[in-house]
C-alpha cells in the first residue's frame, strides 16, 4: 500500500510539472536569440545542458510560429 501511494504521489508530481507553461516564455528576445547562438556553437554538452538547449529552441519555434523570428 505504501508502495502504491508513493509510485501515485511521484505520478502526479510529475504531470504537475510536465503541465507547466515554457519558463522560457518570459525571457526577452535578446537573451532568447543570445542563448540559441551559445547553444549552436557548443559542444560536448552534458545531457542537462542538451536538454536546456531543446527548451531554448522550442521556444524559438513557438515564437515563430506566431510570426516572432528572434533566432
């Protein structure tokens, strides 16, 4: 029971976070265009940095997809 419980509460923490708008919505478009580039011209990043970076162009995407083609 215990077990069940546990397996339920990570579950729902992790829907909770994964239903979170993009953090990466309030970041003005200099800094957005600026973090892109430093992820373009890296190299050897760790699987965090990997996963920061996809966020970033995520973003970009989105925001073009409104017509805001900041990267």
């Amino acid at each position: 029971m215990v077990i069940c419980v546990r397996y339920l509460f990570i579950a729902l923490a992790t829907l909770l976070v994964a239903c979170q708008p993009s953090n990466m919505a309030g970041v003005p478009d200099k800094e957005l265009r600026q973090r892109n580039y430093k992820c373009a011209m890296a190299s050897g990043l760790s699987p965090a940095e990997i996963q920061v970076c996809k966020n970033i162009r995520r973003e970009c995407d989105e925001r073009a997809s409104k017509g805001n083609y900041v990267c």
